[in-house]
C-alpha cells in the first residue's frame, strides 16, 4: 500500500510526452470505429452512431507511473481514460478492459471516479464526494493527475482530489482514450478532446500529491 506523506509539487525532470501534438504515432485504435483526429496539438474524439466504444491506445504498456492530461468534453457525452488496461483474443474476444479514470459532464458529475472497464463496474464512484463531484468544469479544459503506484490508484481533477482506491487485480497496461459508443440515436455528433498527455515513471515520489484527510479510502485487496 502506498503511504501518503508527501506533499504537491511538479518537477519538471523526467516527464515522457505519450503525444507528440502532430500526429498519432505511438497508439493504436481499438473495438470501436469512432472518429479520431489530430488538430491544434489536440487528439480529437468524435462520435459516431452505431459503434461500440473506441479506444485510442498507447502501444507501451505501464505499471507505476503518475499521468498527466487535459480534457475538454461536451455536454451528453460520457468518455474516460484507460490505465493498467488490456485487449487480448482470450478475454471476450478482445474487448477493452481494466480500470478506467471516468469523465463525467452529466449532472451525476463522478469524473475522476474509477471504474473497471468490461470486467467489475464501479469501483470508486463519487455519490458522496460532493468536493469531487464539483471538481469538473463543463465545456472547460479540465487537468486530470492520476497516481497508479503498486496497489493504490489516486486521482485528482482540477488540483481537487476525487477517488482513492487499493486494488491489485491489474498492475500494467496501456493508457487509452475512450470516444463512448452512441448507439443508434440519432443526435449531434460529441466531441472529447485531450492534449498534454504526459507520464513520468520513474522517482515518482517527487511528484506523488498530498491526500485529502477527509476522502473515503476504498480498499479491495
């Protein structure tokens, strides 16, 4: 279990860019056949009816690491980003599964709240975390800090801290992009975009952030 002592810093020293702002070298589209583009240093997600989830994967897998990203999302549009995440022929057929960082623009409002993508469900919702809850900001860009360090999964959004889980099913993965299915509904084509996608895996102590002392800690082991 990784023990909370240290408090929030950024050094600048070891950071590895996973987006290179021009193009999408370095990932891979899985399952779904949304829309995804590269523009004004942006990954742009769109989606598209009658697909199920799309995931824009990086080829590297992880294992303790802190990640770094901005999002912007519009209204209607749920998405969200994998980490310690798998595809494989011998798991369903290689659907997208594992932990999954939630972005949440919907009046429910659980973005940076933890859930195990095609395997468990919610691990670490955010119902009675109202500080979290009012952490996101709509149809704004929004800094998600995500803290993965052996069997404790950290996550803040906006400097504000969301979920605190201890969990060992997984230790590695990819990171992935999620553009959610729509289904068949007819309705406006939904954006997510990201940029500033960073991760550092390496003497992470000198960037782990201080805890709230008032957050719920979900243990699972």
């Amino acid at each position: 279990m990784l023990s909370a002592c240290l408090t929030k810093t950024h050094s600048t020293d070891e950071w590895i860019q996973l987006f290179n702002g021009k193009d999408l070298r370095g990932w891979k589209i899985l399952n779904g056949n949304a829309e995804i583009t590269v523009d004004n240093n942006q990954i742009i997600g769109k989606s598209v009816e009658n697909t199920p989830n799309t995931f824009l994967c990086s080829e590297q897998h992880f294992r303790n690491f802190i990640l770094e990203f901005d999002v912007m999302i519009e209204n209607d549009l749920n998405s969200g980003v994998q980490i310690r995440s798998n595809s494989n022929d011998g798991y369903r057929n290689g659907v997208v599964y594992g932990y999954q960082i939630e972005i949440d623009p919907t009046q429910r409002a659980y973005s940076g709240g933890i859930y195990d993508e095609q395997r468990r469900g919610w691990l670490y919702n955010l119902e009675d975390n109202k500080k979290g809850q009012d952490a996101f900001r709509i149809n704004e860009w929004n800094n998600f800090h995500v803290e993965a360090i052996e069997d404790t999964i950290r996550t803040w959004v906006n400097s504000v801290q969301c979920a605190s889980l201890i969990d060992s099913i997984s230790d590695s993965g990819f990171i992935g992009l999620q553009v959610h299915g729509v289904g068949g509904i007819t309705k406006p084509e939904k954006f997510v975009k990201f940029k500033n996608i960073r991760i550092k895996t390496s003497n992470l102590k000198n960037d782990i952030w201080k805890i709230r002392d008032d957050l719920k800690i979900i243990n699972l082991n």
